[in-house]
C-alpha cells in the first residue's frame, strides 16, 4: 500500500485511488468516478493479495486439522476476528460471529434471540430508515408469533422523530435501529436510543453498516446488545459479515444453523453445541473472505478511521454546497442539509427524471451512482418517491468526482430538456 498522511482532514486521495485496480479503469471512454460506495467498496490490492496467498499458501480448513497450513489457516481466521474486535471496541474477539453478511447477522438474532426471547403480544420497535435487513426478519417473526411492530418516523429532513419515543417503548422487548440511514444519510443518536431502550428493560441491535466503514467505532459507548457489521461495504470482500453481541446473550441462545462445526458433541438422541462464538459458525467458513477482510481493516487502520471520516465530512459538505449552487431547485437532496447530522450517502431527485434515466446518462460520463428504492421502500414512501438516484462517498473519491458527477447531471438536464 502506498504511503498516506494519517491526519484528519489530509486524506491524500489520489495516493489512495492508486491501490485500487478497478478505479484505474475506463467505462464508456472515460474514467470511472465510482460513487456507490453504500452499495458495495471496491477493493485495494492489499485485499486482493491476501486472499490470493491463503489459497497459493495455507489453504486448507479452519479449526480442524493438526497440519502446518491448517494451523496457520485457523490462526489467520482467529486473528482476523482478534482485529475485528479491536476495530469495533468489542471487549472481547469471542463475542464476534462470523456471518456472510450483516444481513445474515440480523436473522441471526431474530431466529436465535427472537424465537427464544418474543411471543405473542411483545412489541419490537423499529424505524423507517430502516434497510429491509432489520425490517423484513421481524416481520417473519411477527407473523409466526403475533409480536408487534412499531415503528418511530422521521421528519422533514430525514432524522428520527423522537418525540414520542417514550410512548413507543412502551412494552417494546426490543429496539433495532440503523446507526446510519443509506438513503437520508442521517446518523441516529444511538447512545439515547439505547439508555432509552434499557430504561424500559429492552435490548438493542445496532445495524451498523453504513456507518462503521466511515466512522471511528465504539460499540462499547454505544450500549447495544447486538451490532451486526459487513465486510464488503468497508474495502472487504462480498460474502463475509459478522455479528458482535454481548456474551451473556451469545451464551443463552440456541444455534441459528445445525451441521459441523458447531457442536461439542452429537449423539444418536441429540447433540450438545459448542461454546460461543462456534456454536454459530456451522460448516466451513468463508476463511478467504474472511482473510480478505482482515487485510481491508489493516488498511483502514492505517488511514486512520478519524481521518476517513473528517475527509468525508469535507467532502459531503463540497457536494451538498457544489450541487445546490449549481442546479437549486431543481434538485432535491433528501436528508440533513448540515453535514454534522449525516454522512456521505446523497439520494438525489432531478427536475422530474426518473432515477434509472438519470442513472443510464450519468453511466454514459463514466458517473456511477444507483437507481432504485435502496431496499428501504418504507422511507421511500414516507418521502414520497418510488426510486432515488443516490451517490455514496467514500475515502477514495475526492472534489473532482463531486464535480464530475455535477457535470453528468448538467449533462442529463441538456439531454432530457424538452
């Protein structure tokens, strides 16, 4: 990995943009100005490279074998987990569990923690910035268990309404809320969330996805429960995501998945799991992905998370004052306009094009952003849209991406002008 400044705010973008091969690319005859980050990350090299050594090197199966490489596989996957914790603030590397994404890890909990935990008539609160990961697997549950769900809205500009959040915890068992809105942008004060929470004896899950590829975390001083994280949106590789929970929690639920791996001991009249964290890791693990995963945090370690995210503040700001100068009214930015209440992600509507119009003409200037509903149709029909057009920074954009996605958009109005 190239050298960089690790100091907030001098982020030196254009070394960075250099150890990712795919922004080395050109689509359509002109570079590619990659703004999809919450989406999917791309990749640095130094990513790339680990998972090609586990498997010319040590590939061989995890918590198994006596062999060399079958050691050094099982170190590798352990002191990935180690460097997980570290980058969380987890107290400990056993209460993470290796899941294939944060989605996985979210019906985790509701399968595991919510069958054992909810019945009929419990109330779990959710919110309606809510990806359909940490709205769909309790619906499931609602539906075969008659649990009940509310819900705590936003307001105008995208942030939680939480004046009523006392009345709305009434009863609740439990809380699962984003720490960062990939529609709005908006940053939940997740500390109030959870003292509230705890105050009425409910337990919390934090989806943490769009924010911990972009912020220092802390997950100790956020006071959750459970905090369900992704590989693939933070340089890592797809496949690979993990779930954080507290130990006393982890230890009192059942297995999510039975098979291999998983267990102390099967006998023709039953079986008796294995301790936390193994317990949830039935069968053979993605151990490349979860390499690749550990090379990704070296890398954001090295960077240094404050100054990742005071270069995107930066950035955020330079979009949102570029933009609006530029195009007025006739663009609309939903979430926060200040850049202190929200992160990177801008879901754009344009004059009256359609999002996956405006998405097909800024892909023709090497622009990409996505169109769609962002898996959060709920939000979607509180701002009352079906679609977005939404680009999402990231450490390795810089002002002449913000300007080249102005441009394409300047583009997009001369093409669609009647």
């Amino acid at each position: 990995m190239n050298t960089k400044t690790a100091t907030p705010g001098s982020l030196d973008v254009t070394s960075v943009k250099a150890d990712f091969p795919l922004l080395q690319r050109e689509v359509h005859g002109k570079s590619i100005v990659y703004l999809d980050s919450g989406a999917t990350s791309q990749k640095p090299q130094s990513v790339l490279d680990a998972m090609d050594r586990y498997y010319s090197e040590i590939n061989a199966n995890v918590h198994r074998g006596a062999y060399y490489i079958a050691e050094r596989a099982t170190a590798a996957v352990e002191s990935a987990r180690a460097a997980l914790a570290e980058f969380l603030g987890a107290p400990s590397s056993e209460e993470i569990v290796f899941t294939k994404n944060a989605t996985e890890a979210i019906n985790l909990v509701a399968h595991s923690w919510g069958r054992t935990n909810l019945t009929e008539g419990d109330v779990v609160l959710l919110t309606m910035l809510e990806h359909h990961a940490n709205i769909v697997p309790w619906q499931q549950l609602a539906a075969e268990r008659g649990v009940e769900i509310r819900w705590i809205p936003v307001d105008d500009e995208g942030c939680l309404e939480l004046t009523n959040l006392d009345d709305l915890l009434n009863g609740a068992r439990l809380l699962a809320v984003t720490a960062a809105s990939n529609v709005t942008g908006a940053l939940p004060p997740i500390r109030r969330l959870t003292d509230a929470a705890h105050a009425v004896d409910a337990t919390v899950l934090v989806d943490a996805s769009q924010w911990v590829p972009h912020q220092p975390s802390d997950i100790t001083a956020w006071g959750a429960d459970f905090v369900a994280v992704t590989g693939h949106k933070m340089l890592g590789p797809t496949g690979i995501g993990a779930l954080w929970g507290r130990q006393e929690l982890l230890s009192a639920m059942p297995p999510f998945l039975g098979g291999g791996s998983m267990i102390q001991n099967v006998t023709v009249d039953g079986f008796t799991p294995a301790d936390v964290p193994t317990r949830f890791e039935a069968g053979t693990q993605p151990i490349s992905e979860i390499v690749g995963w550990h090379a990704s945090i070296d890398y954001l370690n090295q960077l240094g998370m404050e100054t990742i995210a005071a270069h995107e503040q930066h950035l955020t700001a330079y979009a949102l004052r570029t933009l609006v100068d530029r195009f007025g009214d006739d663009l609309t930015i939903h979430g926060p306009p200040s850049v202190e209440n929200r992160g990177g992600t801008l879901s754009l509507a344009y004059r009256d094009i359609h999002p996956h119009d405006l998405s097909q003409v800024l892909d023709q200037h090497g622009v990409c952003v996505r169109a769609g509903h962002h898996c959060a149709k709920p939000l979607m029909k509180v701002l009352g849209v079906s679609a977005t057009a939404r680009a999402s920074l990231y450490l390795y954009n810089d002002e002449s991406d913000v300007d080249a996605l102005a441009d394409a958009l300047a583009a997009a109005g001369e093409f669609f002008k009647f």
